[in-house]
C-alpha cells in the first residue's frame, strides 16, 4: 500500500540522518540543528501516517544514538522543534481532535491484533536474513573497527539485528509476506562507511586490502540488490500492466473523478487479501458498535 512505501521512505530518511551524526562536517552546531529539526519532522509524520512506524522510528534514533555517537544537545532541541511544528501543522487540519484520533487508533489496534502472526514463526520464517544481517555487520565491525575506534566492538551486529526485528516488527504489521527495507537501507549505509574507508587508506595499503573490502561489499550488496531489483521489475511491470491491462474485464475501475486513475486487477493474491480486509471491517464496526453502545 502507498502509505506503507511512505512510512519506509521516512524511516530511510531517519536511519540516514542518525548515520550522519557518525561523522559530523565542519560547522557541527548547525549541521545538528538541521539534522535534529528533520529528523523530528519526519518522526512527526511516521506518527500521523501510521503509529507502527513512529513507534520503530522512535527506538531507532535512541538505539543508534546509544551506540555509535552522543547525542548532541542542538539535536534533541532540533528534534523537539521539528516534531513540534509539523504536528502542529497536523493537528490543526484535524481542528485539534485528539480524542477522536486516539479513538480511531484504539480502534484500527484492536482490529488489526486480531490477525497478527506468530512473531516467533516469521522469525524462524526469515533466519536467513537475520544470519545476512549479522554476518554483514560483524564484517564491518572487523573491517572498520581495525582503524576507526567508533565502529569497535559488537556495535554494528546489536544495530543490525534491531533494524531486522524492526522490519519484523513492521511486516506483521503491513500483513506482508517479506522483505526487509530497513535493513537494506542500513546495508547501504554501512557500504557507504565502508567505501569512505577505503578512499582514506594509502595506496599500497589499499591494493592489498581490496580483495577483503570487496568480499564485504559483495555481502552487504546481497541485502539490498534483490529488494531494488524486485521493486524495479515490479515498477515496471505495473506501469505496463496500466497501459496495456491484458483483460479488459477483469478491471474494476471507480467511477469518482479523483479515483478513476486507479486499477483494480483481480488476481490471486487479491483472493487472498480481500476476505481478511473484509474481516478487519466487520471488526472494526463492531468495536465501533460497542463504543457508541
């Protein structure tokens, strides 16, 4: 779903400024006061978009703050400010209806933790991402560590396993199957470090060490070359598919102006995903129905 996409994007954008404040440019006050009031603007709208997002968000900025680097005092200010402003933004478009906001909330939360899965399950179910993750890291930890103090220790594998059960955490719930954008973003980033890395050692030094830095390139590259790939093929497919529908009749279209853009296509996975929507609602409506007695 769109709003989905949106909440990823604004947690890239989050993991990214945290990553930042890893090496901070000349004029640090400033850069933490724009990091800080983006950050917070962001935080603001993972809120508002969906809580599951704000709630990831949230102990992402504490865990890799605890972690990789202090945080500054013009950072948290720069937060308070950013999220200040854009909720106030919000807030006043719903004319200050806390209340019934949180309602909603309580509701959509009773509905949806009816159809959670089994964390332990979809754990068991994606091992092998958190044994990529972990390995991943643990790489870059030996490879960076060597030279910069920072990145010592077990820092990276306790941020990269997080950043997996955040996407665990997130996938159940979406109700998606798979795929971990958080932790691909994360991959990127540690690749980026990595690749600053290399550009800063000596010559001599850099030739022999390329074949090990390549070996971890090629590792983190696993983690987020599949998923691009993936969402490419499908970008394109479906800009296709929107231009040239193969059965006219198997397209539902909307008959309101601001809708009729929108395809609906019958398919498999909607077979599957209609009745547990259908469920959610009926759910929904009967807490609604309790509520207003």
């Amino acid at each position: 779903m769109l709003y989905n996409r949106y909440g990823y994007a604004l947690l890239g954008l989050i993991l990214l400024e945290c990553f930042k404040g890893v090496r901070p440019p000349t004029g640090s006050q400033r850069h933490e006061w724009i990091g800080g009031i983006s950050t917070g603007a962001a935080l603001s709208l993972t809120l508002f978009l969906k809580v599951s997002y704000f709630l990831v968000a949230v102990v992402l900025i504490v865990v890799i703050s605890l972690f990789l680097w202090r945080v500054a005092r013009q950072r948290i200010l720069g937060i308070v400010l950013g999220f200040f402003l854009v909720s106030t933004c919000i807030l006043a478009y719903l004319r200050f209806d806390v209340a019934a906001m949180l309602g909603d909330l309580r509701m959509a939360a009773g509905a949806r933790a009816g159809a959670l899965s089994s964390p332990v399950w979809m754990v068991l179910t994606h091992a092998s991402v958190l044994l990529g993750v972990a390995l991943f890291a643990f790489a870059a930890a030996l490879l960076l560590g060597n030279r910069d103090p920072k990145w010592r220790g077990l820092k990276l594998p306790i941020i990269g396993t997080f950043l997996f059960f955040a996407d665990i955490g997130l996938i159940m719930s979406n109700m998606q199957s798979g795929d971990f954008p958080v932790c691909a973003v994360f991959a990127i980033l540690v690749v980026n470090e990595i690749t600053e890395d290399q550009k800063a050692l000596p010559a001599a030094e850099a030739r022999s060490c390329r074949p090990t830095y390549a070996a971890v390139l090629c590792l983190g590259a696993l983690l987020f070359l599949p998923l691009f790939t993936s969402d490419l093929a499908g970008l394109a497919y479906g800009m296709w598919r929107k231009e040239r529908p193969s059965t006219p009749a198997a397209v539902v279209r909307f008959t309101s102006p601001n809708l009729k853009p929108l395809l609906l296509y019958y398919s498999k996975l909607n077979a599957l995903v209609i009745p547990t929507i259908h469920t959610t609602v009926k759910q929904m409506f009967a807490q609604l129905a309790l509520r207003s007695g």
